[in-house]
C-alpha cells in the first residue's frame, strides 16, 4: 500500500512510511484515556464513536490527499483503533461468566491477528484491482457502517452482570484515581510482559 500511495501522491516511499509509524506510539498512549472513556460512557457509544473516528481519519486523507492529511488520518485511525480491543474485552465482561472470560480474550486475539494477516491480502486485491483510492474509501465507509451498527443493535449494559459476584461496580475511574495504579507493582510486571508478547 505504501508505494501506490507514494506514487499516488508524489511522495517518496520514506516518508509515507514515517508517517505510518506514528500509528503505534499514538496508539499507546491513547490506550489509558480510552479505558476511562470506555468506563464513563460505556462499549456502546464508545466502540461506535471510535469505529466512526478511524473511518474518518481514513475518508480525510482519501479526499485531500497530502502528506499533513495522512498524518492526521493516521493519529485519528490510531485514536479511535485504541477502544478497540478494550471495549471488545469490556463487552466480553459484561455478558460473559467469568469463566469464559479468558476463551474470549484469546478469540478476540487470534481474530484480531488473522484480520492483520489476511486483510493485507485482500487489501493488496483492492488496490490492484480498484486502485488505492478506492480501496481505501470501501473500508472508510465500510467503517461507517459498523458504526451504525454497534450505536444501533449493541446493548448497553450499566450496571454490572448479576450472575457474577466479583464484577467491579459500574463507577469509573477519574484520571487522577487512574494515575494510582501506576504504582501498582504487579501492573507494571503484567504490562511489560504483554509489551514483550507484542
């Protein structure tokens, strides 16, 4: 995808590819606003907000194409990517017992590292077939879709699921309350290894 890009827009290859990089970082640290987010308003609105986000960020460089629109494309295709295997977890722990909790964080998993392998595939199919225009607007509005679709047929759940006594409270966490837990030892041991399974 890099090099029709690059070729699309008259661009060398190196700074496409820099701007492609900023997609990790941008990530990351996104990831602790989008769990309290997620733990004020809910999966519902927020799988739907962010889905709607990343098609967003993808449509604007679509219809400008230029190295500052890619760029924020990219940081708003990496905001809105970061609520999305949280708030699938969240989903998860909302309706699931607790004891097929695990079972669906390994699915969530594997299906999010199948769709990275073979979404190249037939992301590569597109571009050939429709050019990288058009293969990209398909997926942004495609994007869009989905967002009408979790706003529309996703329940909301406020309160915790009865059936499992030890679900935490349907409060949230403030910023600073979250900031707390960076001294928590045995968080910092589970998140470097999560980091290092990456």
């Amino acid at each position: 995808l890099i090099k029709p890009i690059s070729e699309g827009i008259g661009v060398g290859v190196e700074d496409i590819a820099y701007i492609m990089s900023i997609y990790f970082p941008i990530y990351a640290i996104s990831q602790i606003p989008a769990g309290i987010l997620l733990d004020k308003f809910g999966s519902k609105i927020m799988l739907s907000i962010s889905c709607l986000i990343m098609s967003l960020g993808i449509l604007f460089f679509i219809y400008d194409p230029t190295l500052n629109t890619m760029f924020c494309g990219r940081v708003l295709i990496a905001i809105g990517s970061a609520v999305a295997f949280i708030g699938t977890l969240k989903v998860a722990a909302d309706v699931l017992p607790e004891n097929i909790f695990p079972i669906a964080i390994g699915f969530t998993n594997t299906i999010g590292v199948l769709g990275g392998i073979f979404g190249q595939v037939y992301l590569h199919n597109l571009v050939e077939v429709y050019g990288w225009q058009s293969a990209l607007s398909f997926i942004g509005y495609f994007g869009i879709f989905w967002s009408v679709v979790i706003i529309l047929f996703l329940k909301s759940y406020t309160t915790p699921n009865t059936n499992n006594a030890n679900k935490v409270s349907s409060s949230y966490l403030s910023f600073g309350k979250s900031l707390k837990l960076l001294s928590n030892k045995k968080l910092w041991l589970l998140a470097i290894y999560s980091g290092l399974m990456v």
